[in-house]
C-alpha cells in the first residue's frame, strides 16, 4: 500500500474486556491520525485506569502495513510480551491510523511469555473485530480548463472516477476546478486527453486527505 490511497481508519472507539486466569484485560481501540494524536489516546486511556497494572500500547499511524511512524510500549511487562505482539496485529489488520491500548489488572496468576503475548494480542483482535470503520481517501485537486465543445461529453466521465466539480467559470474556455481521488488521477487524465483531443490543460492545485 502507497503513502497515499484509500484505506479503512477506525470511525470511533472500541472496546472490548476479557478475564484471563484472573487477570482483567481491557482493550480500547481508536482512530489516530498523527503520532500526536496517538499519544494522547494513550495518555487519556491510561489516565482513565490510572489504577490499573498495566497500561501497554501499540500504534499504526499511516495506511496498514506502513511501519514508517509506528510506537509500542511494554509498560513494565517483561519485554516483549505486550507491546510488540499488540503491533504485529495492527500492522496485519488492514486499518491504518489506528492506535491500541492494553489495560491489565493484575489477578495473581502469572501467564507466562507466552500466554501474555496471547493475552495482549487477543485482546487487540477482539477489539479490532468490534471496532466501525470507514474509508479514508487521498484527494487532489486541479483546475481543469478546456474548450465548450467536449464539456458536456467530460463531465459525463466524472461519476468514473470519483470527481468532484468544487466551482466553475466561463469564459473564453471554461475552468472547472474538480477534486479527484489519487488512485484516479492518472486514468482521468488519459480520458480527458482523449475526449478532449489534447486541447485541454489540467493544472494541479493542491493536494489532501478527505474523507466522505
């Protein structure tokens, strides 16, 4: 997956608990779309189970499988057990911008390595497959100027790929300024190129993350 794309991010928070040889673990999962902002998740959730024995952590921040700006922690777990299985899930779960929290309680019963990598990265499957979602689109935009003659023939390509007409203008050619997703962008310019015969100019204005 590209930098740039459409991918699923979180839509809310989930949350899900489960008892494990008397340990509670519960799991918060949310949206997060900076490092920033994945650290303050952490801060609040930690902040909310202030008493709690642990509080380990792991996030994704980008489209899933990036690993460019990713952050874990063990929390006092021995090393290894929690916040390194807790971003193995997140970078194989196909959602991106996404951030995990782990909050253990302590029972009295040791797990084990092997039982609290289990424990930590369960907990993140559950939540995960309880957590809405939604789809994130990069976008840019353009002012696309072309002749009267093909206008109407152009516009009827939008619904295609996905264009958005932002404002228009008439005058001696019309300028459109539109808003296409960028797994569109080289396509649309070929048609264009084509129904236009190479006499319409397609300038780049900007470029952002929108999502519908």
């Amino acid at each position: 997956m590209t930098a740039r794309g459409r991918y699923a991010i979180p839509a809310d928070r989930a949350r899900v608990e489960e008892t494990i040889e008397r340990s509670r673990f519960v799991t918060t999962v949310g949206h997060a779309s900076t490092v920033e902002d994945a650290r303050a998740f952490v801060a609040a959730v930690s902040a909310e189970f202030a008493d709690a024995t642990h509080n380990c952590w792991a996030f994704v921040v980008g489209p899933p499988g990036d690993t460019s700006r990713v952050g874990m922690s063990d929390d006092g777990e021995p090393h290894g057990t929690a916040g390194r299985p807790m971003l193995h899930v997140l970078i194989h779960s196909n959602v991106g911008d996404v951030v995990a929290v782990v909050t253990r309680y302590y029972g009295g019963v040791k797990l084990g390595k092997g039982g609290l990598a289990r424990a930590y990265s369960g907990g993140v499957k559950h939540a995960l497959g309880a957590l809405p979602t939604r789809d994130l689109v990069a976008t840019s935009s353009f002012d696309l100027e072309l002749d009267y003659a093909p206008l109407e023939t152009v516009r009827r390509s939008f619904p295609d790929f996905e264009v958005n007409v932002l404002s228009e203008a008439f005058g001696e050619r019309v300028v459109l300024r539109i808003e296409i997703p960028d797994e569109h962008i080289e396509a649309f310019m070929k048609a264009v190129a084509g129904l236009t015969s190479g006499t319409a100019s397609v300038t780049r204005i900007a470029c952002q993350d929108a999502s519908p």
